[in-house]
C-alpha cells in the first residue's frame, strides 16, 4: 500500500499499514471490534474485509463506491 495523501486519522483512532493484504492478518485485526467499515480505496479489498466481517457475524458497512472508479 501507498502513502496516504488523505487527511491524519482521528486523535485516538488505531491505524495499521500492512505491506500485503493476508486474510488471516485481517481477520486478527477484528478480534474485539463492534463494527467494521472497509474504507480502502481498493474494491477488492474491501470485499475481502468485508466478507471475514461476516464470517465472524461482526456488522459490516461497505459504501460504494469505494475502490470502484
């Protein structure tokens, strides 16, 4: 993954960088999470992320069109 050009997460928030989108990394990441919201700007990834939310019965908003154009 690239440099982030956006705006700095919010004060408090938990961000990682991974070099390369491994699912089992992934689904770690959500151990204890009440919500999860792909917001990557990369459609499959966020599909990916998306579908481990549900496998793990963990709320998951996925907005388009995020990664799409």
């Amino acid at each position: 993954m690239g440099e982030s050009r956006g705006a700095a997460p919010p004060e408090g928030a938990r961000v990682r960088r991974m070099a390369e989108p491994d699912v089992e990394e992934v689904a770690r990441l959500m151990d204890g999470v009440d919500l999860v919201f792909p917001g990557a700007d990369d459609f499959a990834f966020s599909i990916m992320v998306f579908r481990q939310a549900r496998l793990r019965r963990i709320p998951a908003l996925l907005v388009f069109p995020s990664g799409t154009w």
